[in-house]
C-alpha cells in the first residue's frame, strides 16, 4: 500500500513524473510479481515520450495479469503512440 500511495502522490498531487517512475522501480523490486508497478511505470513513462520502455513495462504487466483492462488499455495507448 506504501508504495501504492507514493506512486499516486508524486503524480497527482506533484507531477513529479520522475520521483513516480522510481517508486514504481522499488515497487517491481519488492514486489516482482505484482502487476500494478509495471503498468504503472508504463503509463508515467509514455508521458516522459518514452515509448520504447513503456511498451516494456506494459508488457511485464499484460504477462503477469492478461485479464485487466487497464492492462489491455495501457498496452493499446503504447501501440499507438509507436504507430504500431
């Protein structure tokens, strides 16, 4: 929950996009498995412009849970933004 609310403050409440993406990295590193991280540093990093690394994360997350629509959501905007 701890890095949940971290993520969620660097991008709501202080746009600091780069401070969201590192607590993203620490939230994969404990928490391997999980999928929201992932997704998570997708979505910051497209806004950063970089595509080629979102696609990445967005992927890791589509692995590790294929059933979400976010996921599906997240993955069909980095495609697009690649003109894929």
């Amino acid at each position: 929950m701890r890095f949940w609310i971290e993520v969620n403050y660097y991008l709501a409440a202080t746009g600091e996009l780069e401070k969201a993406a590192q607590a993203c990295e620490q939230w994969q590193q404990t928490y391997p498995r999980d999928y929201v991280p992932y997704g998570n540093a997708g979505f910051i990093l497209a806004i950063l412009g970089n595509q080629e690394k979102a696609l990445e994360e967005v992927r890791e997350s589509f692995r590790l849970q294929p059933n979400d629509e976010i996921t599906y959501n997240n993955l069909v905007s980095v495609f697009t933004n690649l003109n894929r």
